[in-house]
C-alpha cells in the first residue's frame, strides 16, 4: 500500500480541525443529552465509515476491508473502555458538566499514545518477525481471561495509580470547575479532575496494549492501523454520554469482545506459517461476534431503562463552594493580594484538604 506523505498530513489535519470544532462545540461546561450525544455520535460513525470508502475506492476491496475490520475491532474494544470511564466518573462523583472535558484531554492523550504504540508495534514486526507469536499468544491469553473476569470490574480506590497519585501530588477535595490546578495560600495543587484524567490515560494504556495486537492481526498496513483507531477513538466521548447509563444492559459484551480477540489472535497465529484468512472473512466473523453479543444481552434485559452507575454513598470530592472559589489565586503570575474583608487568620489555619496523601490515610 503506497500513501503518500500528503495522505498522512491531510489525516492528521483533520484530525486537529475535528478536535478544535468539539472544543469549541463544548467550550461552555454543561450536561450532555442523550440526543446530543447520538448526534454527535452519528457524526463520528459517518467519518470512520467515509473515509473507509475513500481508502477502498483509492486503494482497492482489499484496503479497504482491512480498514473496516480494524476499525470494527477497536471501536468494540472502545465500548468496554467507556463501560470501566463510567465507572471513574462514578467513584469519583464527577459532575456530569465537567465529564466533557476530562474526556477530551483523555481521547488527546490517548491518540498520542496510540501513535507511539502503533510506531513500536510497527518496528518490533519489521525487525523481529518471532513477535507475532508473541502477539498472537498475548492476544489469546487476553481473551480467555476476559472470560474468566467478565463479571469483575475495575476499583479505582484500589488502583495504583490513584494510590501514588494521592500520595505524591498534593491536591484539594473539591472540584473547582473544569480546573485541573488552582492555587491556594501560595501553593499550587491539583484538583481531583486531574486524578480523574491520570487514571483514565493509565486505563488507556491497558487498553492499547490489548487493542494494537489486535489491529495488527487483521492489517499490517501502519496508515490503516492508526487511521482505525484514530477514527474509533475520537468518537469514544460521544459514545460515553450515549452509552454510559445502559452498561447494566450489555451483559454479554465482554465474552463477545473476548471472543473477538482469541478470534484475531488465532488468525495472526494461523497467518505466519499455516493459513491465511481472507480479510472478508475476518470482518464477518467479527461483526457476527459482536452483534450475536449485543443481540443477546439486550434481549436479556429488554425492560430495563437508563441507568446511571451506581455512586459511593460517601464520595471522596465535593463541588467547591462560592467562598471555596473565592479563595484561589491565579495558577500562575503574581499572587492576588487578601481582601480585607477575608478572616486574617486564613493563612495561619493550614487544612488538609491539600495536603499529600498517605498510603495508610483512611482516605
């Protein structure tokens, strides 16, 4: 497959432009509707699958198949990513008006990621053809464990992450708008939707080392493997707002999507010296996973509504309050001096609530 470096530029570009227009589509904090969701939603389902028709009617059937089966691939594997997002959101109690946010900075993070991911993947199979056992026992393994664990979910009072966060970042207990570090008496601390965001992109990590063996099983081609899942990706906030309360419903997603790996993980170990599976019949074998899946598990719980995700009865943050705000200072420049009005023994009363966190804290 030959693309030009003009193909690249021209994917990247719109790329950017795309991320500009959500931005300034959501430059306002505010609760994200169902309907806005499925528009927006519908928008980017109709860019992966045009620019899927370009590439076949530029490259060819076989291009162009191989692009579809990637992107089917990760935009599935997304779907559990969005599932253990709603999960954070709802440990962490975030205000559904800053979610939007978090989710871009988390969908820009995890591009860069996926680039990075994608280019190592690229150069390991170049220069070391042996990788793709490893990658094909990696992805069997994956699968068969998603099955043993397909009723266990992620903790994050439990994650390491969160744990080294805390205890090594100093930060407030309250959510300061869609903020991320504010300043306090001089010293600036984070605030928890900067945790949120840290242990979204470490959850994206997990779950690029599970996806980019995968789209690799189907092309080898590293323009439709970052196409795939650049296209995939961006649509994951969207899909979140649409999706996030109706994760009771999709019961047997996970054996589905298990079932989508060890498939793809047999196919790259078939491909290297036994039998090579047409991309037509990798596609369809995919597609019939994943909708048999959500066929089954909505016919399972067919009667039941929206959901929100259930929150802790004690959450750990609280939105700040007018006199809360009214305390910071500017992040950076030069310190705003007290008002008078303001107690003078404020600076002398050091609370907790930035102070690092320990592991043996109760919190």
């Amino acid at each position: 497959m030959d693309v030009p470096f003009w193909a690249w530029i021209a994917v990247l570009g719109f790329i950017v432009v795309m991320l500009a227009v959500d931005l300034f589509a959501h430059r306002r904090a505010h609760v994200i509707g169902v309907r806005e969701a499925a528009v927006w939603s519908g928008v980017w389902v109709a860019f992966g699958v045009a620019f899927g028709v370009l590439v076949w009617r530029i490259w060819g059937a076989e291009f162009g198949q191989q692009y579809f089966a990637g992107y089917l691939i990760e935009k599935s594997l997304a779907v559990d990513n969005v599932f253990v997002w709603a999960i954070i959101f709802s440990y962490f109690a975030v205000p559904r008006e800053f979610q939007h946010r978090v989710l871009f900075l988390g969908v820009l993070g995890a591009l860069v990621l996926r680039g990075v991911f994608i280019a190592a993947g690229a150069v390991l199979i170049q220069n070391f053809s042996w990788i793709l056992y490893v990658f094909a026992a990696f992805l069997l393994y994956t699968g068969y464990r998603m099955i043993r664990q397909r009723n266990e979910h992620l903790n994050p009072e439990q994650s390491r992450v969160l744990r080294g966060f805390r205890r090594f970042v100093p930060m407030t207990e309250a959510y300061h708008g869609q903020k991320l570090l504010v300043r306090r008496n001089g010293v600036l601390l984070a605030t928890p939707l900067l945790a949120v965001l840290v242990l979204i992109e470490a959850t994206d990590v997990v779950f690029a080392v599970d996806s980019i063996p995968a789209i690799f099983a189907v092309t080898d081609e590293v323009f439709l493997v970052f196409t795939a899942n650049a296209f995939a990706i961006l649509g994951l906030r969207a899909m979140y707002f649409l999706l996030a309360d109706l994760i009771h419903r999709f019961v047997y997603l996970k054996i589905g999507l298990a079932l989508v790996l060890v498939w793809v993980g047999l196919k790259m170990l078939l491909k290297i010296d036994v039998l090579y599976i047409p991309t037509p019949i990798s596609l369809a074998v995919v597609a019939t996973i994943i909708a048999v899946s959500v066929a089954l598990s909505l016919r399972a719980t067919r009667g039941q509504g929206r959901q929100a995700p259930p929150s802790p009865v004690d959450p750990p943050f609280h939105v700040a309050t007018e006199a809360e705000n009214a305390a910071l200072e500017p992040v950076w420049g030069r310190r705003r001096p007290p008002r008078p009005q303001e107690d003078s023994g404020r600076d002398s009363h050091r609370d907790t609530e930035y102070a690092p966190h320990h592991e043996g804290d109760s919190r």
